[in-house]
C-alpha cells in the first residue's frame, strides 16, 4: 500500500475517478457548460496534481504550481456561480 501511494498512483486513480465524472456529466448533460464543469473540477485536479507531485519527490516549482492554479480557478468558480 506504501508503495501505492509513493508512486502516485493513488492520485492517478483519484484523476481517472474525476475524469469519468467529467465524461458522464458531459454524456448526460449536467452539471452546466463545459466552462461550468472545468471550473468546478479544475480546482480539485489541480490541488492532486501538486499532491502528486509531492508524493513522488518532484521539484518544489512542479508542486507550488498546480497548487497556486488552483486558487484563480476556484475564485472564477465562485464568482460565476454569484453571478
């Protein structure tokens, strides 16, 4: 199980989880537009990219940089769903 996570491949499993929800709200046509959708997911890829990138030992710069994405795309998020 150590060696599950340390590789990354409990985040790849998380991503491919997150990218069938996607598939599945665009297949049933929910969840709004596309734009809607992107938003609303991209924060939470983001956040697992950097937690990826730390879980397999990658440099600082591969980490801080999804994870400060993720903040704009969460604030457009929520500023369009105010709107």
């Amino acid at each position: 199980m150590e060696r599950f996570f340390r590789s990354g491949q409990a985040v790849d499993l998380i991503l491919a989880v997150i990218a069938v929800e996607f598939l599945a709200l665009t297949w049933l046509r929910r969840g709004g537009s596309l734009l809607a959708r992107v938003l609303a997911l991209g924060p939470g890829v983001m956040i697992l990219l950097a937690l990826r990138g730390a879980l397999t030992g990658a440099s600082w710069p591969w980490i801080a940089l999804p994870l400060a994405a993720s903040f704009p795309i969460h604030l457009t998020d929520v500023i369009r769903r105010k709107l």
